[in-house]
C-alpha cells in the first residue's frame, strides 16, 4: 500500500512531494489501524508495534527480540500485538493450535529473507513443496539413520578432548596461548579459555563432515575457516561441467553465520517492498546480505567438491542423493545444495550455542555438576575411550535433565514462529483470529511460565525435570517446535548433545571465570552466548 502511494506522487513537482510524501507515509500506517480488517486493534502492545513492522525490525537488529518480547507479555498479558499484523500468544496451549498437523496455517512472509540458491525445508511456504521435501528429507534423520552418524560425531569430540588435553598440559606448566588458538591462559592450575569457539569448530565440522562429506578443518586448525566459492554465480553456472575450477577463498564461516541469521532474522520482519531498500542503503543490512552470498557460495564449493570425489561414505549427502519424492524423482543439483546448506545452518550453531550454554549452567552450578559426574562416573566406569556412545548415554536421566533444562532455559531458538491463520481463521485459547492474522508462540516465554515451570523459573535446576507434571511439561517444552513444521533433526540433535556433554563432563571439571557476570546473549534468528569464559581442569579417572 504504501509503495503505491509514493508512486503516486513521483509525478509531483519538489515543494509538493516534500509534504505529500510525509503526510501518505503516516496515512499508509494510521489507516490501516483504523479500518482493522483483522480485528486485533483491542490487543496491547508497543504503542508504535500498532502502526508499523519497523518496531519488531528494530528490536531485532539490537539482536535481544525473545527478551523483549518476554518484556511486552509481561507488562501486557498472554496476548499482545508486537506487529500491525501479528499476534504473540505466550500460552502452551497455543503451540498445540498454531502450529497443529492439518489447521491449514502456513509460514509467514518471514521466511523468505532466509532463502538463498532456492527454497530449502526451512523456508519453503507451499504446502505442497513442503510435503514432498520433508517426504525426501525426513527419513535420512530417523533414529536407525542418525546412528549410522554416530561415528563420525564420536571422531570429532576425541579431536576436541585432544585438543583441550593438549592445551591444559602447556597451561598446567604456565604458559599460553595464542589468539589464533582463542587466546588461553594457564592460571591456579586449570586452562581459561572462551568455549564457544571451540564448540563452534566443534559443531561445524561435524556438520562440514556429515553434510558435505569432510570437515572444514576448524578444530585443527583452531581457526574459524571454510572454502568458499568465491563467485557463486559462476559455481552455479559449473554445474554439470567442471567445477574442480571454481576459484574457492576462504572465510570466517562462524561469523558469517551469525551475520546471515541477524539480518535474515531483522529482514523477515519488514514489509516485502522495503526490503530490497533497506539492503541497498543501510550498510548493516548490505553487510547481511553479503553474508547470505557467502554461505550460498560455501555450500555450492562443499557440494562441488564432494560430488566430484564419488565415496562410499555413509553421510547426509549421500542420503540426500538416494531420496525420491512420490513420483520417484530424485532431488536436482540446485535444490540438493539448498538442502545441504539448510544441515549446515541448522546443524551447527544449534549445537554449539547449546553445548555452550550447557557448560556455562554447569560451571555456574558446581553441585549440579557433581550430581552428574557422579552419574556418568557410575555409567562410564573406566572406559578408556575419550568419547563415550549413545548407547552409553540414551538412559542418563540426570544428563538429559540438565540438557532440557538449558535448553529450556538458553532456548537457542527463541522467537515466535510466525503462521499465517488459514481460511476460516483459528481461534486460540479462547480468542478467534480471522484469515490472513499473523500468529505466534514465543518459545523463550513459553519457557518461563510460572504454572508450567514454578516460581523459581529463572533457576537452573534440572531436579524440576523430576518433580513438575510430566503431561504440562510436554505440552510447554518447545525446543525442536510442534507440528508438520517441525525440526527434523531433531534425533541428531539429540544424540550429538548426549554424546557431546557426556565426554566433556566426565572428563573435565568447571568453573566460571566471572562467576557474578551474567550469561550474555545477541540474537539472530537463534540465541547466541557471548563471551563463555571458563576454566578447565582435567579430573582424575
């Protein structure tokens, strides 16, 4: 609507536009409001959330939207309005409705500033699309499959264990580090490092590995590096031809990643017409923009690469290459590299991020973490192996408590899901929405609940697991989302944490550097810790 207004006027001489053009702009967001075709204007929220999107954008480029959010149903209720459009509902009993098998609501406009080289499962809103993608894609993470991983993730902790190791011998003697190993120190007989680096390596090559078909060398090389097609545009023309001679550089895939999510997360939240705008003119966003090129081209030169080495391996490119939709087709080029690229983005930050603020709340809680050393001592014993199994872990009730109750706590991914309500409209916890209303459920509230959780639902105290009512648990606990929309790497994400925090945790002991900082996060499209500082001491087993 109001691209159409400032066209209007393009015709009119200087004087007049400097008038016209501001006067349309506030008609173009109070008329709306007025007319209210939706009928949500009843419901609190931000005074400026009623007349424009650029109040949700804004709170999301300052990268703490599910903290501010979690502020406004606070102050505002269950129900409030944090976009002309769009509804947050911070009930549990809105998950069960919103996001429903069969309720008919798609995603929301949102997803497309997350698409790059085509429409992957993650930001695919046709129906139809969806279905045959997640027919193709699903079966590769069933629990039979995800074990057939399992190897792979066990390789790559021993190179994290051995890495640490080997930095705790030089920091026991007093020395340290170099910034290119993250800038250790060795003091009072531990190793203080940031170890959300680590985890990042950590994560990415296990993903690089199963996505791709090799690691990108992070742990090693403890360096944030990865091989880049340095112009997708002519990687994507290669297909089918040579593409051994693709001129590849390398890039600080971390740090792109977390450009990508906070602008796509800050895009997805303006109006359609203004997006190419805001890229173009506002250097933050442009920078963002790069950042989904870069991961494009990365993907493209990872696929290239593996394509052109045939191998036996089994990984989630090979699995990818095998599915076949209904009709018996198989995926092409272009949309299997999407998908490749959708494993890598969910696949890694995830892990990290959780593992991450897994270790913070145990090093932040040392009776927590005795209680579970105790645990994985007892269900261990003496095996020599750095990098315990799944098999070994799958039954630890004490281990999975504390990684539901980070989880619950961090909620790496944070924000309200948004979906359109389908024909017909929806009605949620007692209040109908019409066709076209924009919904969601904020997991980082939804967390937070007082009647779910208790009262003291800021705690860290994974004993809650044990003592609160298992059916409002389940119906309140959002980490992988509900529905057909749901994450389907759900059981590789599941395992990797188990196997993940069990080799970590029974061989080493934590504790915070600064045990009175608070845990810090910025958030993109998922909640990032920043600045994990702790200290490192080898148990004796």
């Amino acid at each position: 609507m109001l691209a159409s207004l400032v066209n209007a006027v393009t015709n009119v001489d200087g004087k007049t536009c400097l008038v016209a053009v501001p006067v349309l702009l506030v008609l173009a967001h109070v008329i709306p409001w007025l007319v209210d075709v939706h009928g949500i204007r009843s419901y609190p929220g931000p005074f400026w959330a009623r007349f424009t999107d650029l109040w949700l954008g804004w709170v999301a480029a300052q990268g703490h939207r599910s903290e501010v959010v979690h502020e406004m149903h606070n102050k505002y209720g269950p129900i409030v309005r944090i976009a002309p459009n769009h509804i947050s509902i911070s009930d549990p009993e809105a998950l069960q409705i919103v996001y429903a098998h069969g309720n008919g609501s798609l995603k929301s406009n949102f997803y497309d500033a997350f698409v790059s080289i085509h429409r992957g499962l993650f930001n695919t809103r046709d129906r139809a699309a969806h279905a045959r993608k997640r027919k193709i894609v699903s079966h590769i993470f069933s629990q039979k499959n995800v074990l057939e991983f399992e190897p792979h993730v066990r390789e790559y902790v021993k190179s994290l264990i051995a890495q640490w190791d080997r930095l705790y011998d030089l920091a026991v003697n007093g020395e340290s580090g170099t910034e290119g190993e993250g800038g250790w120190v060795g003091r009072e007989g531990r190793l203080w490092l940031d170890c959300l680096p680590w985890y990042n390596y950590l994560a990415f090559d296990i993903i690089g590995d199963l996505a791709f078909g090799s690691p990108f060398g992070m742990l090693q090389a403890a360096k944030d590096s990865a091989p880049v097609a340095k112009s997708a545009k002519d990687a994507i023309a290669a297909y089918g031809q040579d593409e051994a001679k693709v001129e590849v550089v390398h890039i600080p895939a971390v740090q792109i990643l977390n450009d990508r999510g906070e602008f796509s997360a800050s895009m997805g939240v303006l109006p359609p017409w203004l997006r190419p705008y805001v890229k173009r003119y506002i250097p933050w966003f442009s920078k963002g923009d790069q950042a989904v090129k870069n991961l494009a081209g990365l993907a493209i030169a990872a696929v290239s690469k593996r394509l052109n080495q045939p191998t036996y391996r089994v990984d989630l490119l090979s699995k990818l290459q095998e599915g076949k939709d209904d009709e018996g087709r198989p995926m092409g080029r272009e949309e299997l590299t999407a998908e490749a690229l959708t494993q890598l983005i969910a696949g890694s930050d995830t892990t990290s991020n959780t593992s991450c603020a897994i270790t913070y709340y145990l090093a932040a809680n040392p009776a927590v973490q005795e209680k579970l050393h105790v645990e994985l001592d007892a269900a261990l014993g003496n095996e020599d192996d750095p990098a315990s199994t799944f098999e070994q872990t799958k039954n630890l009730k004490y281990l999975q408590a504390v990684i539901d109750e980070s989880i619950r706590l961090h909620s790496t991914s944070g924000i309200g899901l948004p979906r359109i309500a389908p024909e017909g409209g929806l009605t949620v916890c007692g209040k109908y929405f019409p066709e076209g209303t924009i919904l969601s459920v904020p997991s980082y509230t939804i967390h937070r609940d007082v009647d779910v959780w208790g009262y003291d639902v800021e705690a860290f105290r994974p004993e809650r697991w044990f003592e609160r009512d298992a059916e409002m648990i389940q119906k309140a606990y959002n980490p992988f989302s509900f529905g057909p929309r749901a994450c389907v790497g759900r059981n590789l994400a599941s395992m990797e944490l188990l196997i993940i925090i069990s080799s970590i945790l029974r061989r080493y002991d934590f504790v915070l550097e600064d045990p009175t900082k608070p845990f810090a996060t910025k958030e993109g499209f998922l909640r990032k810790p920043v600045d994990c500082k702790i200290g490192i001491k080898r148990r004796n087993l």
